[in-house]
C-alpha cells in the first residue's frame, strides 16, 4: 500500500503544472514570521510570467512586512477529489499544490500599473479594457508585491485509490470535485449588458 | 466606495461562521516557522469540537515540528464569488476566512484513535462505520495534531459589488463559485455497491 501511495503522491518539477495550478486557483495563502511565531493572510494571487503577483491596502501588516523584503512562502493548493479507500489509513485526497518561497519585491512606477492590470484580468480576462484605468489615489492605495518563482516545490496526488492487498468488501474510489461559475448576479444599481469578460468565465 | 468596502469586509466573531467554514472546507493551510522563515504545508483539517484535528505521516517535517508545540498557524479560506465592480480598485472576492493561531498537542492512544475517526468521517460521513478499524500499524504509522479553536480571527466579504460614487456604464456584480461533488468513480479492482457515505456526499 505504501509503495502504491508514493508512487501516486509525488513531487514534480514540471513547470507546465505549477502554472496551470495558478490557471485555476485564484487564492492562495501566504505566510510571513512575526515575533518568532507564523503569520499566515488568504491572498488573491496571479502569475505574471515568472513571478505571483499580490496585492492588498498599503495598511495591510502583512503585505508591508513582506514590502520590507522578509523571509515569506506562499501556498497555493486546487482539491480534484476525495480518495475513498478500503481503509481510513488509505483514504486520501486528490490535489495538487505549490509552495513558493522567497522575498517579495515591490511593485512601483509602470510595473505597479501593469501588476494591477494582472489582478484586474485574473479575477476576469479582458476585465482591464472594459474599466477604467486606475486613478493615481488608487495606485497610492495599493501595495502591489512580486514574488518570483525561483524556489518552488509542486507535489500532487493524481488516480484512484491504491488497491488492497487484504480482503476487503469495501467501495474504493474517487470522488471528483467539481468547481464552476454560476449565473452572473447582476448589482441592483447596475443597468449594463453583460460584459464580454464575464460572458468568457461562464462560456457564452 | 472605502467605507462600503469595509462595511462589507469584516471579522465576526461568531463561533457559528467559524464552524460553518470547516463544514465546507476540507483543507487548509499550516504554517510554522523554520529558521526564521515561514513554513507551510497544505493540510486536511477536520473540526472535533473545539479543536481542529490533522494528520501525516510520522515523518512529515511540519507535523513533527508542530507536535513538538512549536508556535503554528492555520489558515482555511473559501472563495465564494467574485465581485466584479465598476473599476479594478472596486473589484474583489467574496469569501470567508479563518486564522487559528496557536499550539498543537498530539493524540495518544484513545483520543488518537478517535482523532482519525474524526478525519475519515470528515472524508464521508459515516464512512468509520463502512471500513475495518485502524491497525495498530497504520495507527503508529500516523501523527494526529489537535490544535484548539481558541485564538481564531475569521473574516469574510459577502454582497454585491460596492455602488460606485461616478458615472460609469461598467457592469457591476457577482460572478459565484459553485462547488458540488461529482459522480463517483469506481476503483477499476472494486466490485462493491456505492456506499452509503459516498451516496450520502452527492445526495442520493
């Protein structure tokens, strides 16, 4: 059993998986060190290239400890499906995640402009032609951080759950979760048609 | 659009929020500290009261460093829409999150026993009752962590996007992240009905 386990949960260095985990997961969390004890904030994060782009209020402790070029690691995990196996031991999840360490860098001038219209277009693609640019109170409201991705680790759990090598009447199996996004719910306040970004994430 | 921003994204501190998030979500993220640098690993979680209950392989380098009482944090976070506002400084998430900060203990003998029937009922409900008990193998080969629900911080942002205070014909609304699980798949060497607690995952 053990043998099939690490056989299906696994370390990859494909860099093709790291970043399709970021095509489909917008949140991450990230994680910083305050008074010798871990300090952990849910982060919205976007690729950009070769680095994840965050951003937050410029009060925010956590981005500005990182703004500051402290140690950080950032998680980034997608859950596929449950493992439901002959045992409690064997059951298991599918999934795959990233942990990304490093130093952040901050994001100034151009570059801060061009990180926020990563942010705008992650959450819906093609979102950042349809508004209007961000005025300059906002930039000055926004840290926008960059953490490259140089120290990396992908591990995944992949297939159906390991089989037994004891008689057993019990079900194995997998369990897929499924994710998508539902019906665009409108603002009261707003009158507009449904814009093309929109209409991309749901298909139509 | 500030003050409605932060009308709408706040901390509770209802117990029942924080209960509720741990029904929906099946993992998180734990985090430590290592050389001065933050450590984290994604980890299943499964609420026991007033505890969350974890667990790994003896030789999992975090659990091990989290069993020893090192100071540890976890964050759990559900993304529940996105809200897509009339600018991209207005644009945001829907979401809840929690952070539990503290100590864990490790379950011995009993309580370490219910421990993992806590986490393979948190798996499929009921599925404890559908598998041979834990082996006292598989039991020395496991780490199980309780780490109690005592300094938490949750947050959440719920509602519509923020009305904007300047002309715009941008749309402006929710975009919501259904989640379901799907059909289960059979193990390919399992000939056994479809048990009650995976009936019971996707109602039916």
């Amino acid at each position: 059993m053990d043998r099939i386990r690490r056989l299906a949960e696994r370390a990859s260095t494909d860099r093709a998986k790291l970043d399709a985990l970021f095509d489909d997961q917008l949140v991450g969390t990230l994680a910083g060190v305050h008074e010798d004890a871990p300090w952990v904030v849910p982060m919205m994060v976007a690729r950009d290239g070769d680095r994840v782009v965050m951003h937050g209020s410029t009060g925010a402790g956590l981005l500005r400890h990182a703004a500051s070029g402290a140690p950080v690691a950032l998680c980034v995990t997608a859950l596929d499906a449950l493992v439901v196996a002959h045992s409690g031991f064997d059951s298991s999840m599918n999934y795959r995640s990233a942990v990304i360490r490093g130093r952040c860098t901050e994001l100034r001038g151009a570059d801060k402009q061009h990180g926020l219209d990563v942010i705008t277009d992650r959450l819906a693609p093609g979102r950042t032609a349809e508004v209007r640019p961000h005025t300059g109170r906002e930039v000055a409201a926004t840290l926008v951080l960059a953490l490259p991705l140089t120290d990396w680790l992908y591990k995944e759990r992949t297939g159906t759950a390991s089989e037994p090598d004891e008689e057993t009447d019990a079900w194995s199996g997998l369990v897929p979760l499924q994710q998508g996004w539902g019906e665009p719910e409108r603002a009261p306040f707003s009158d507009a048609a449904l814009p093309p970004s929109v209409r991309g994430l749901i298909g139509r």
